[in-house]
C-alpha cells in the first residue's frame, strides 16, 4: 500500500500557550478509501529545522507522493509556508507526485511566482466548474491564483473566470480547490482522479 506525506494545518491556542498541527480525520478517510495510507508531516519553525529534521524524516519514510492539505491562507503562518514549500523542493528532487488542495494549490502556484487575489462567493458555498473538469464542487476559501501558472495547464475554471484546477505541464502536480474530504459522501470522480495522481 502507498504512503503519501500530509501537510498540517495550525491551530493556535494562546490561553494554553499551544500552536498545533492538525488535520481533519476525514482527509485520512478519504485517502484511505482511494486505498493510500497518510503520514502528518509537522510544521518545522525555522529554515535549519527544516534542513536537519525534514529532509531526514522525509528520507526514512519514504513517501510515494506530497498532499498539501487545505487550510490556514498562504502567509498566514511562516512555518507552514517553509515546511511546504521544502516539501515541493523535495518532490521535484525525487520526482514525486504531488496533489494540492485548496491552500495546497494556492502553494503550487506561488511557488512559481503567480500572486493570490482576494475572491467573492467561494467560502461555504457550492459552484459550477467548466473545463476538462467540469461539474459541481464544495467551495471554502477566499482568495485564488490570478492566474495559471505558466508551466501548468488550466483543467478547470469556475463560472467567473477563477481558476480551480490545474496539472503541470511536465511533472505530475496537480491542484484542486475544492475539498474531496468535505463531500457528504466521497465522490467516484475524486476517488478516480487522486488513483490517477498516485498510481
């Protein structure tokens, strides 16, 4: 069974003093029910941490591919921003999979340079996608890439022009934004899609 490396998203809880990583058991569901096991990757605070501790980790464990899960607006949260942009490092380095969803395609495309822009009516709703992807999805964030990175091609947009899906032209990286862990029950059409990243 394939094992793909999770980012986490942080909660902070400043009565208690805590910052922590979590992730939503239903995106372990999910994976699960595409038939992967899912490994938490924590958010390491510093660029050194990162180099002594990630690197290593990732190395024994061995994954078959990268999820950069959803939550948290990209520049929200410096480690998470660090932590996920050395997983990237490290996929293009080994030649990894990787699958970004929501935040997570935010990530892809930032790391090629394209900025985020603030979006209206795409938090808790469902809309319509028009594309190679087409179809209705869940909806939860509030800014999108302004554009489609140049080394990626567009698989879907939504009907006012935002871009919701997007493969590389050369690597096999995609980006959702959409949450198949948030469905009330688990599409076919993800489940087919996450087979066809990872397989």
């Amino acid at each position: 069974m394939k094992l793909l490396a999770v980012t986490q998203r942080i909660h902070e809880f400043p009565d208690l003093g805590e910052r922590r990583d979590t992730l939503d058991q239903r995106l372990t569901s999910f994976f699960q029910t595409c038939g992967y096991v899912t490994a938490p990757i924590p958010n390491f605070p510093t660029k050194n941490l990162v180099d002594d501790f990630l690197i290593k980790f990732l190395e024994k464990l061995k994954p078959d591919g990268i999820v950069i899960s959803g939550g948290d607006d990209v520049g929200v949260h410096a480690d998470r921003d660090l932590t996920e942009f050395e997983l990237l490092n490290y996929a293009e380095k080994n030649d990894l999979p990787v699958l970004g969803i929501c935040r997570g395609m935010q990530v892809l495309g930032v790391y090629e340079g394209v900025k985020l822009i603030p979006v209206r009516d795409h938090a808790r709703v469902r809309h319509v996608l028009h594309g190679k992807y087409c179809g209705e999805v869940n909806s939860y964030h509030n800014n999108a890439l302004e554009n489609c990175p140049v080394k990626y091609s567009l698989l879907a947009e939504g009907l006012d022009g935002s871009v919701e899906a997007i493969t590389h032209k050369k690597r096999n990286w995609h980006g959702w934004m959409w949450h198949p862990e948030r469905e009330p029950e688990f599409q076919k059409i993800d489940i087919r899609r996450v087979k066809n990243i990872f397989n």
